[in-house]
C-alpha cells in the first residue's frame, strides 16, 4: 500500500496541500487534478516482478468529462532505492478484451522479430557468430566459398585458340557474314549469339559506330582534363544500319544477311571483338568470314527437319 506521501510526490502535490492545509503559492494550478482509483473495466493494470500492487493515476476534470471511450493513463514508478525495483520492473499492459486503447506493451518494444533465415540457416549461423569470434566465421565463409565455387565461378567453355576472321569481298550493301564453330552450338550459345547479334544492330542502326567521330579515343592516354567538341559531333557525317536478316544455322555453320549500307569498317571491329570474346568465353568459333556467297557443306533451302532452324533477330 502507498502510502499519502509517496502518491503525493508522483503526482507533484506537496502532502500539506494534499491534507487538508493551505495550499502553497502556485496550488491553483493543479485545482483540476483529482483522485482516480485503479478499478473498473477501462483502468490498467500494473504488474510487477515482485507480485501486483494496487496504485493511483491522475486526471484531469476536462479528461473525465470527456464521454469518448478513451482512458488516460500514466506509469507509476516508485523510487529504486526504496523500492528495490528499476525502471525496467515495471511493466504495463492492457486488459484482455478491451477495444480502442492504446497499449504500452508494443508500442515501446522497438522492433519486434528479426529477419528470417530459414531460406539458408548456415549463413545464419555465420551472422551470429561473426561478432563472438570474427576469425571463425571468416574461415567459416572461406569453407562456403570453396564448397559452393562451382556456383559462384563457372569455368570458361570456350575455345582457347583465336578466332580466324576473313573477309571475301564483302559488300556492305549486301553480304552474307559466316561463322565456323568447333561444335554445333547448343540453345544457350545460339540464344547468346543472337543476343549479341541483336545488339550490335542496334547500336549500329542508331549510328552509334562512327568512325568520323571519335574524339574521346583519339586523345592521349595521358590527357587529364578531356573534353568534347558538341559542334564537331554534330556536324560530321551520320552512320546507319539498314537491314539484317535471321540467323541460319545448319549443324557447326551459320550465317547471317546483312545490309549496313555506308562503308564503315568500325561497325565490323565492334562486331569482330564481341564474337572474340564470347568464342574465348563460351563457345569456341572457328572462323568467321565477311562476304562469300557459299561455304563448303552448306546447303541452300534446307529444311528444318533436315537440320537447318533459322532464328529470328
């Protein structure tokens, strides 16, 4: 029990004012404030580690005249050197059951569960010991790494010797390009290949291979402060990409029809570089050749069920 005092010094009210005697200078200023027991269906309850004490809050005579259902509460915390007790001990909650009050337990908690590693409790368990012992869960990742190297670096599939690039008249109007592969490519390295085929066009069809302006690369090496001539870029001659055909490819050979119509041979080296790249990669290429109307063991208006599939670009 409480004694008059101890309430008196929670709620601010010096315990003359309290029993009964003149209320001292600046009294008037808590003449609204009265005694509201701890009962009934809308009051909180205070619990304590050390068993249930009943107490007191305060209200104001505007709050208690209010017929809004909402009850106003206030966290009683007794003196921890009387009491034995911290501010920790002690806890407030709702009763069960009841609507539209705000509850303290909750809305102070912080955060409440932690993320979820069910997807990959191992590197769950890593996070969790990295702060105890940091030397253990960096070997720990290190055997991860190892364990799962096949997933994470994939070795090379392509082919470590160069790629021979030929061209046989080609005509830029008008010109098949040929492609010599070790193997015949399986659908990955096709839809690859497409891919890259598919981008080049773009990138030539927006004039973006333009060997009359290429200011930045002719700079050099040492330059520090570069700089670019927007007169310059937009007065020189425009590059295009008209047309390209389907990708033909029969067993290891395929080909590809093309009409990039200005003469501009940097389209070609963009072209050369990325095939160098994906047959050193990912599909070992053994020839390409710009131009040629024929190549030995093709043969024309191949159906597919013959072996012939022709994709589309």
């Amino acid at each position: 029990m409480l004694s008059l005092p101890r309430l008196c010094a929670a709620a601010l009210i010096p315990p003359a004012a309290a029993a009964g005697s003149k209320p001292p200078y600046g009294a008037h200023l808590c003449a609204s404030t009265s005694w509201i027991p701890l009962s009934g269906p809308r009051s909180s309850s205070i619990r304590k580690h050390r068993g249930s004490r009943g107490g007191r809050i305060f209200s104001t005579a505007a709050q208690r005249e209010n017929e809004e259902p909402m009850a106003v509460e206030a966290e009683l915390v007794e003196d921890a050197e009387m009491e034995g007790l911290g501010v920790e001990d002690v806890d407030v909650e709702e009763e069960e059951g009841e609507e539209g009050e705000f509850s303290f337990r909750g809305g102070y908690m912080g955060r409440g569960e932690g993320t979820d590693y069910d997807k990959d409790p191992e590197f769950a368990e890593i996070l969790g010991s990295c702060f105890d012992d940091p030397e253990k869960a960096q070997a720990r990742v290190e055997e991860r790494i190892r364990k799962k190297r096949n997933k994470i670096v994939q070795a090379k599939t392509g082919s470590s010797n160069p790629v021979k690039v030929t061209l046989n008249k080609f005509n830029f109007s008008n010109s098949y390009i040929w492609f010599e592969f070790y193997n015949a490519p399986l659908a990955n390295d096709i839809s690859l290949i497409c891919d890259a085929i598919r981008s080049w066009h773009i990138i030539g069809r927006l004039g973006g291979c333009n060997s009359m302006n290429m200011q930045l690369s002719q700079l050099p090496l040492d330059h520090k402060r570069p700089t670019y001539d927007a007169i310059q870029g937009a007065n020189v001659t425009p590059t295009t990409f008209y047309n390209i055909g389907d990708l033909e490819i029969q067993d290891n050979l395929a080909r590809i029809w093309v009409d990039i119509g200005t003469t501009e041979p940097l389209l070609l080296d963009v072209l050369i570089n990325a095939l160098i790249q994906i047959s050193s990669d990912y599909v070992g290429i053994k020839q390409v050749m710009f131009g040629g109307r024929e190549w030995e063991n093709w043969k024309e208006n191949m159906s597919e069920d013959a072996g012939c599939s022709v994709h589309k670009i």
